[in-house]
C-alpha cells in the first residue's frame, strides 16, 4: 500500500533553517508528482511547493527563494529546505502525491498543485517558528 512517512520540521526562531524529509513507499515514485502542503490553525490546507515527473518545480509566491523543493529517485525521498523562516510558516507540514492507476501524464507533470487532487497524505510535521 502507498505509504509517505516525513520526518524532520520542528521549532526554530525566525530566521533559521528546517529541512522535511517524506519517504515514499507502494507506487513507482519516480514517475508522479509530489508535493508538500500546510496547514495553519483555521486556515485551509495549502500547496507550498511541488515537483513534477519531469523535475519542474512550484512554489507559493510566499515562499519563492525560501524554500527549495527537492527529491532522491533512488531514495524515493522528497525533501523541503525551508530558510529563512518566518512566524507565518508555522503549521503542520504534509507529503503527498496524486497517485491512481491508470497512469495519466497530465497528471504526474501538472498536478499536486491543490489539495483537492490529492490521493495519498502523510501524517504531517509540525513546523514551529517563534519570533
């Protein structure tokens, strides 16, 4: 079964550095998107960055030149280098992908962009950030 298991996030002062690993496991990583999302209390879930099967990455606009979205095919791990962190960041931080037979390309190139189009999530990470 498709599993996506994160580590990493916890609490920094404004300024500094979190990196968040999701290992990928039960579908043919390499060849779908994934993406990381958060959620803020009362707030909607939202896409902070995604890459795509081809390795085009997104970002909020928010987060642009802050966070860097990156993976390990051979690992199956997708990472999110967050700097220069700001008190708006804090939330809890979800792996996920968009992953349903059969295969669709416009899919693995173009989606985990929305949460509605999301088939699998990670439990989450809390990311934490102090002023």
């Amino acid at each position: 079964q498709v599993q996506l298991v994160e580590s990493g996030g916890g609490s920094v002062q404004a300024g500094g550095s979190l990196r968040l690993s999701c290992v990928a496991s039960g579908f043919p990583y390499s060849r779908y998107c994934m993406g990381w999302f958060r959620q803020a209390p009362g707030k909607e879930r939202e896409g902070v960055a995604r890459i795509d099967a081809d390795g085009s990455t997104t970002y909020l606009d928010s987060v642009k030149g802050r966070f860097t979205i990156s993976q390990d095919n051979a690992k199956n791990t997708l990472y999110l280098q967050m700097n220069d962190l700001k008190p708006e960041d804090t939330a809890m931080y979800y792996c996920a992908t968009e992953y349903k037979p059969p295969y669709s390309e416009t899919r693995a190139t173009m989606g985990c962009r929305v949460a509605s189009g999301i088939d699998y999530w990670g439990k989450g990470r809390l990311v934490t950030i102090s002023s």
